[in-house]
C-alpha cells in the first residue's frame, strides 16, 4: 500500500444537512472501541446523539453492553450506565447493522507501530474502513480519528470509492482527538479545540452537526470551543505535530536535568523557574523518568518515519534525539540503583544480583490502568535482568503489568511490596506514593535508600528520616 501525497485545496463552508437516516441529529458509530472508541461512544451519548459503538472483540461488546467499561478512566463506568439505561448508546459487532444505523461513522481503531520499523500499522483502519464501506447502503460521512501518518485520508477516500458505487456519495473527513488518559471524559466533552480537515460544504455541515452537542455544552458553561476548519492533511499532521511538541518539551527538561547532574544544579528549580515565562509554560516540564504510554513514543517514530516518504526526513531529525533523551532516563534510573546499593557498572550494566528492589508504579502514569510503553515497567524489567529480585507494586496496573512482564513479582499493596527491600524506587508518581509516610516506610525496609524517579517526593522529608534520596537530575 502507498500513501498518496495529500493535494492541497480550499476550506469549504459550513451547510445545513438533513441527515441521510432522516433522523434530527446525525446517528454516530464508533469503529473500535478501545480506549479511544469506548471513551467517545460513551460520551457522545452523554451528549444527546443516539450512538453505536462497534467491535470485531465480542468479549469487549459482550461487557460494554453489560454495563462494564474495559478500561480504567474516572466517571466513564457511571456514563455509560446511565446511557445504556436511557437507550441512547449500544454496542455490536455487527458491521452490517452497524452501517445502516448511522450517519457519521468515526474511525477509531488503533494505528500500532509496525512490527517491521517505525512507521504506523494502517491494517486495523483498511480492514475497518473496508468493511464498513461495503455494507452502506445510503450516503454517510466516514470520519478518520485515529492517528494516522499524513496521506492517510486520502488514501481512505479511494478505498471508499473502491468499495462504494459512486451514487452512494459517500465521503470522508477527518478529525483528531487529543485525549489524555485520566481526563479523557473531560476531553471529549469539553475539548479546548475541535479539528476537523473536509473537502466540502456537506462533509463541514455533518461534522459540525455531529459536534453540536459539544458546542451546545460549552455555551450553556459561557464557554467556547474554537473550531478549526482544514484540508486533510493539516488535520492529520496537526495530531502529531501537537503530540511532537509534548514529547520534545519533556525531553527538553530531561535534557536539562542530565545537565544539572552533570554540574551540581537542580531541574525542578530550573523547570519552575523557565515555566513561569509565559513564553514557555510551566506545563509539560516536569522532568523525571521520561514519556511512556501508547501516543508519544509512537507517534514521534510514525511522524519521523512518514517525514523521510516525503522527502521531508531532516525536519524531524530533532524528534530522533528527543526519543534518545527519553530512553536514557531509563538507564540513569538503573544507574542511580546501583550507585546507592554500591555496585559497580561492567560492560553489561550494574549487576544487582542478591538485592531486593521495591518497584512503586508500574503504569505509564498515574490514574490509568495502562502499561503500553510504560517507562516504569521497562525499568522494572531492567532491573530484574541486572540481578535484582524485583517486588513490584501499582494502584490500578497490576493486572496488565502481570500479563505484559510475568517475570516480575506483584505485591498486593505498597507495604508488602517494600518490606525487606535494599532499595525503594517510585517509577510512577501515584498520589499514594507522593503521600507515604517515610518512617513508616522506613520500618520495613532492609534498608532505608530510594530512588525518586518522577521527583515527586520531599527529599527533605525523606532525608530526615533517614533515607539516602535520589532525584532525577537533583543534587
Ligand atoms: C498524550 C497527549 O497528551 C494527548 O493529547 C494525546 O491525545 C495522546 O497522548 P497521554 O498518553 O494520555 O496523552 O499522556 P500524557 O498525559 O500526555 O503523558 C505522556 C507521558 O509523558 C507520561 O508517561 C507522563 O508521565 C510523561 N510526562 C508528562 C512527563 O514525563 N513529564 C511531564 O511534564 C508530562
């Protein structure tokens, strides 16, 4: 399969549409209901629109009809109880059913790195966009929102034309998400902007109806949502673009704290410091031990992958070192274990062989159940392969941690997790981790030294009780 090359063209305006299923407001499905689909389903309902969220996963449809969200996210079981109750929201895994029933059809299956290299996997989006075109029996519009290189739009429509007769009029749009695990219901319902990249009138009218109840929202809070109305492939790129800009901005302050180590200076002072420029922010610059998740890391290789097909590969060189800096916190944070537990480096790394490590955290940050490229469960698997024997435990991530690294032990709760342990690292900064009570740490451990790998703990507090503290790029 090759990507076009997106085509440039005007932004057309927004028309009044009836929709093609004669209802009032458009009818929506979501196509994948993974974090993304089953958060957007959920809360469109919420909104008003009648909804149906489809899965090739009976399991997955099985439980959401059930009342039960597959994922750990605040409020969304509550959401979706009540919006299968009023009769607004069902799930299916009928495709054919599926396409009869709606208007807009939201594309939101996940788009995974390839297994051969860095670019993204598109298998899940053809197999999706085919199967539903092949069942529209009437015009509908098909929504790409899953994040995809730039082409892919294009390359959606033609596979719409293949499998469509052509009087059906069918079309495609396209319109990124920016949800952050942990707020994602906040996220949908209350976006700090809607993108959507159309090629006409009808498509700009049917998307802002399926994004009305947004707008109606934000009026009824006096607030607004801006809207941003593009070509295919500024909407496409604005998705990574804005996900580079995160990843690059924490690598930035990594970048600083492997500084500060280096010269005895301190990157939460300077991070303060910078932040309160205006220019600059204060978000986004807490240093620590890096990006994880299933977006950033992802989404900066498919971006850098995508840039060199078109020529463009030296623009997003940068977005190379970016994932270097991210990586090498990893490795600083086995570093910094072996210096307190006063074991030497060989060409293989520190061997921590005969210790006990208390790993605190596991998911890829905290309110999430979610261990995808979770840099605390690589440094926990790294510290397993150095030697160590690692007791791991994490408030919600226990289950998927298990399942992604089973060679690890999980503790039940912190305290088991820290009793007799040489060293104590905090990987993922949980409100219970932040708020532990150091002496009474101190009374299981075997011995009183931590690792503060998310520089989330008071090493003042922590050192008047006797701990050996360490930071991530702290004096
Ligand atoms: C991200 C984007 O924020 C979101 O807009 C996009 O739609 C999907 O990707 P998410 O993956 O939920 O969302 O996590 P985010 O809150 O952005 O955090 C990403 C990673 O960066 C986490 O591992 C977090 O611990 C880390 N991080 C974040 C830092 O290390 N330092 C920071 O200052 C902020």
């Amino acid at each position: 399969m090759t990507i076009p090359y997106p085509n440039t063209q005007p932004v057309p305006a927004i028309a009044a549409v009836t929709p093609p299923s004669g209802a009032s407001r458009p009818r929506v499905t979501f196509l994948g209901t993974g974090y993304l689909g089953a958060t957007y389903a959920i809360c469109y309902a919420e909104l008003g629109y009648e909804v149906l969220g489809f899965d090739v996963d009976a399991d997955k449809i099985a439980k959401l009809n059930a009342g039960e969200v597959p994922i750990h996210e605040p409020g969304l079981d509550e959401l979706l109880r009540r919006n299968l109750a009023a009769g607004r929201l069902r799930f299916s895994t009928n495709i054919a059913e599926t396409a009869e029933f709606g208007d807009v059809h939201f594309i939101c299956v996940g788009t995974p790195q390839r297994a051969d290299g860095m670019g993204a996997d598109l298998s899940y989006v053809e197999a999706s966009v085919t199967g539903l075109a092949q069942h529209l029996t009437r015009k509908a519009l098909i929504v790409g929102k899953s994040t995809v290189p730039v082409g892919t739009a294009e390359w959606v429509e033609q596979l719409v034309g293949k499998h469509t007769p052509a009087d059906l009029g069918v079309e495609v749009a396209w319109s990124p998400e920016f949800l952050q695990e942990g707020f994602a219901v906040d996220d949908v319902l209350r976006p700090n902007r809607i993108v959507v990249g159309v090629k006409s009138e009808w498509a700009n009218g049917m998307l802002y109806a399926a994004h009305k109840g947004v707008f109606d929202l934000a009026a009824t809070e006096d607030r607004e949502v801006p809207l941003v109305v593009t070509d295919f492939a500024t909407a496409e790129l604005v998705k990574v673009a804005a996900n580079a800009f995160l990843a690059t901005k924490i690598s930035f302050i990594n970048a600083m704290a492997e500084v500060c180590e280096a010269s005895g200076g301190d990157v939460t002072q300077l991070a303060k410091a910078i932040g309160y420029d205006p220019r600059i922010g204060n978000r986004f610059l807490q240093a620590g031990l890096g990006f994880g998740g299933a977006c950033l890391p992802k989404d900066i290789r498919a971006f850098q992958a995508r840039a060199q097909e078109l020529g463009a590969g030296e623009a997003l060189r940068f977005l190379h070192e970016v994932d270097l800096i991210n990586l090498r916190r990893r490795t600083r944070v086995l570093q910094l274990a072996a210096d307190l537990l006063g074991r030497r480096s060989g060409p293989a790394g520190p061997d921590l062989s005969g210790t006990r490590i208390a790993v605190l955290g596991a998911t890829f940050k905290p309110n999430t159940d979610d261990v995808r490229d979770a840099p605390a469960l690589a440094v926990a698997a790294l510290l397993h392969k150095a030697g160590a024997n690692v007791h791991v435990y994490d408030p919600q991530g226990m289950e998927n941690a298990r399942r992604a690294v089973p060679e690890l032990t999980y503790e039940p709760d912190m305290a088991e997790a820290v009793t007799g342990a040489d060293l104590v690292c905090v990987l993922t900064e949980w409100a219970d981790f932040r708020n532990a009570d150091p002496s009474h740490l101190g009374d299981l451990v075997a011995g009183r030294r931590i690792v503060d790998a998310r520089n989330c703990l008071d090493p003042a507090l922590w050192t008047q009780a006797g701990w050996e503290y360490r930071g991530m790029g702290r004096p």
